[in-house]
C-alpha cells in the first residue's frame, strides 16, 4: 500500500517487490476497469 494508502479511497495493492510485476498488473487491472465502464456506458447501443 506504501505511503499513500491511508489516503486513499480506493487503494489497488499488488503484492509483490518486484516493481515490472507490479506495473504490469495495474496496467492489467486499469483495462479491466476501462473496459466495465465502457460495458456499463455502452450497454444499450
């Protein structure tokens, strides 16, 4: 969670010390979350 943790509201926490890991799953983890938003905007089109 590091420095920031107590300060956020949503905090995505990837556990590992390996800082490539890391970044590799939150670029993952940011397309998901882009992609349920598209699918809620754009259910109905």
């Amino acid at each position: 969670g590091g420095k920031m943790k107590d300060i956020c509201q949503y905090l995505i926490a990837v556990p590992s010390n390996d800082t490539p890991r890391i970044q590799e799953a939150h670029i993952t983890i940011g397309h998901i979350l882009c992609e349920i938003v598209e699918s809620e905007l754009f259910k109905n089109a």
